[in-house]
C-alpha cells in the first residue's frame, strides 16, 4: 500500500451562531479508498487560504496532531489507534 497519508485544512465556514461555528471548526477524519487517512478542519474565521500536509512514510496522517487536539474517538478509529502529536520538521 502506498505510504501516502493526506492532511487537509480549512473549507468554507458556513454561516450560524457561535455554538454552531464552534462545531463547524472541529476536526474530521476520514479514510479514502479504504486507507488513506484525511484529517480536515474549518477554521472558526472566514478563511483565507488552504493549508496541506502530505505526511512522510511510516506515519498516518493523524500523526501530527495530539488525542487532545483530534479527540480520543479520531484517534482510535485511526489506522494505527493512536495520535502522536509529532513536531513540524
């Protein structure tokens, strides 16, 4: 399998209250074609730009991000069950 994991960040904030945006900006995950791993997040402002990461091999694509920042049901449903909360490099 291709050692390719997707990290895809901002979308349009749709419009709504406070709770509602709040919600809008929380993280996503979800698996393409079986196992690639995408991880998307609207930001809680109108956005500006896209920001993408392609993770490097032996990782998955939730690997820079903390259980803290994802949530524990992300992290587990992950490919490897786990976030890492791995540094920029």
């Amino acid at each position: 399998a291709p050692c390719l994991m997707f990290l895809l960040g901002a979308a349009l904030l749709l419009a709504g209250g406070q709770a509602s945006k709040l919600l809008q900006a929380a993280p996503r995950y979800e698996r393409v074609n079986g196992n690639i791993e995408t991880v998307w997040q609207r930001p809680s402002v109108e956005p500006k730009g896209l920001f993408f990461i392609a993770h490097g091999c032996q990782h998955q694509g939730t690997d820079i991000f903390s259980q803290v920042e994802l949530g524990e049901d992300i992290c587990k449903n992950s490919n490897s069950g786990s976030c890492l909360g791995l540094p920029e490099e």
